[in-house]
C-alpha cells in the first residue's frame, strides 16, 4: 500500500455495497421465514451473502493496510465471491427455465448455458491470478490487462443473460398471448412489472451495460472517471437486484 493513510471501511462505497448486500441477506432470510425453503428462495440470500463479503475483502486486499500475503488471500477470496455473485445471479431464470421449457428446447438451453457460463468461470480464473500477482508485486502493471478480461467476463455475464431472457421473453410471450382478457383489464405496465420474465430480463442490460463500463477501467478497485463511477452505480443496482428476485 501507499504511504497515504488507510481510508476508513465505511468511507468507501464497498462498505456501502457490503451493507447493502447484508440486508438483502436479513430481508431474505424473512422472506424464507414467510413462505417455504426453495431453490428460487434461497438463491437472492445466497448471492447477496457472496456479494457482502466480496465487497469487504475488497476493502481489506486494495485499501487496508496489512501484510502483502494476506492481502492477496482477499483478492483471491474476493474474486471467488465476486464471480459466485455475480454469475449466481443467471441461476434465477435458469431454475425457472428448467421447469418452463421441455425436450429439445429445454436441452438446447442448458447446453449453451454451461458452455457460456465455462466461459465466465475461466475469464474471472485469470481475473484472479493476475490481480493476485500485481498485488504480490507491490504494482499495476497487469491493470489494462485484467480490464480488458473483465470486458470478457462481464461481456460472457450479458450473454448469458441474453440467452436467458430470449427463452424468458418467448414464455412471456405465449403467456400473453393466453390470458389478452385479463392484460386488457388491467394496466399492462402492471402485469410486466409483475412478470417475473421480465424482471429477470432486464439483469441482461445490466450485464451489457458494465461490460461497455469497465473497459475504461485504469485503476484497481477504484472508480477515478465518469465510466468508473457509472459501473459503479451499475454495480449497486446488481447487488440490490435479488430484492426483486424475492
């Protein structure tokens, strides 16, 4: 670390985001509490527990001040909990998806899928290794290259998210398509708030959006432009997102 003195933790928006992601925690376990343990319950409580710790490790590998060994632990940590949150979010439509779809649609879905989400597992793997370098190294030389393997990561996340929304969007579609009596009553911005299609849908702009952000992405962990402070904000939508998964 620099000679500066150590921010304080909540100073920081990862503090923030940590917070955020622990309540999500709290209103989950609620939500459990109220209706019936599930795969699509215990999902939002699962990713918003990652979400809460990466945040924090965040702050103790890049901002506090302690041994270079264990500071390369967090990171590694981080970006373990990081990849367990943010491609855990996909999990949503795909449980939904495996009961909605059937036979060679189902299968076609799955397949690609796992395929894309390989992907995304192997680009955040080297995400890993070479920040953990560059903070064993005491420097950023490998900066613009772990920015540029973030546009793969986030770039394989909007894919993904895409995939999914494409079959969701087709269930809404022929949902629609059988209950035009009851959308015609009602106010139709209601009913697609409602739609759980919908909602889950819409994680693929966020995947898209941060992407096209962190590609102008210069320092780690630190959002210093216009671009970085706007992935930010794209971020602490993502690590609010599975309140309206609940």
């Amino acid at each position: 670390m620099s000679s500066t003195a150590t921010p304080v933790y909540f100073e920081l928006s990862w503090a923030i985001l940590s917070s955020v992601s622990l309540v999500n925690v709290f209103i989950g376990i609620l939500v459990v509490g109220i209706t019936d343990v599930a795969g699509l319950s215990l999902l939002p409580i699962i990713v918003s527990g990652c979400g809460a710790v990466a945040n924090g490790l965040c702050y103790y590998a890049f901002y506090g001040d302690y041994r270079t060994s264990n500071r390369v632990v967090g990171s590694v940590l981080a970006d373990v909990f990081w990849l367990a949150q943010e491609a855990g979010l996909s999990f949503y439509s795909y449980q939904i998806l495996l009961r909605l779809l059937r036979d060679r649609q189902r299968i076609l879905f799955v397949v690609v899928f796992w395929i894309i989400l390989f992907g995304v597992i192997v680009f955040r793997m080297f995400i890993l290794v070479n920040r953990a370098k560059d903070i064993a190294s005491g420097g950023t030389a490998r900066q613009n290259f772990i920015s540029r393997l973030h546009v793969g990561f986030f770039s394989g996340i909007a894919l993904v998210e895409c995939w999914s929304a494409f079959f969701l969007m087709r269930v809404f579609a022929a949902a629609h398509r059988n209950s035009t009596t009851v959308l015609y009553r009602s106010n139709i911005f209601r009913e697609l708030t409602r739609s759980t299609e919908v909602r889950v849908a819409s994680l693929c702009v966020i995947g898209v959006t941060r992407a096209v952000t962190y590609s102008f992405q210069t320092t780690p962990q630190s959002a210093t432009s216009v671009a970085g402070q706007l992935d930010r904000f794209i971020y602490t939508l993502e690590c609010m997102f599975p309140v309206v998964m609940m």
